[in-house]
C-alpha cells in the first residue's frame, strides 16, 4: 500500500535511529511521501551533517523527494558540500 502524511510522525522518530540501514528506510519513506513529509525536513537537516555518506545521501534524496517544502534544507546542504570540496575541487 502507500504510504502517506500520517505515517511522518513515526517516521520522525526513526530517522533518529543509529542504525544506518532503519534510517535509510525511513528517509527513503518520507522521500515517496514528498511534500507532505515537509515536517521532517528539521531531522533531514540533522543528518546532512553527519560523517556517514550514505547516511547523508539517503537525507539529501529524501529532502529532493519533498521538493520546495524543504527549501530550509537548501543552505545546510550547499555548507555541507563546501566543506567536502575545498576550492580547488577535489574533495577533503
């Protein structure tokens, strides 16, 4: 079945699982439900930050998955990928 804006909630509260693979699930979750997942952008933002890339992927697509609704998470990310890729290009 699919899933929708009452399933956000708990899937808040999942993407603060430390277990990679849960919050992949769950970040992939709020990525199908799209702008109605905008609640959780606070929490996506969270996970940019974290050292894990995969784990930061799986937040980034999640934020592309709300579209516009996630327009907060515009600025954490690009300050995110500076600091991964000085100037000159290559990465850190």
């Amino acid at each position: 079945g699919k899933i929708g804006a009452p399933a956000v909630p708990a899937l808040i509260e999942v993407v603060r699982d430390p277990d990679r693979s849960v919050f992949r699930y769950a970040a992939s979750a709020l990525r199908q439900i799209g702008p109605d997942a905008k609640d959780a952008v606070p929490h996506l933002i969270v996970a940019l930050k974290n050292e894990d890339s995969g784990l930061r992927c799986a937040a980034a697509r999640a934020l592309r998955g709300i579209g516009p609704a996630a327009k907060d998470a515009v600025t954490p990310l690009i300050d995110r990928l500076c600091k991964l890729t000085p100037a000159g290009g290559k990465p850190k």
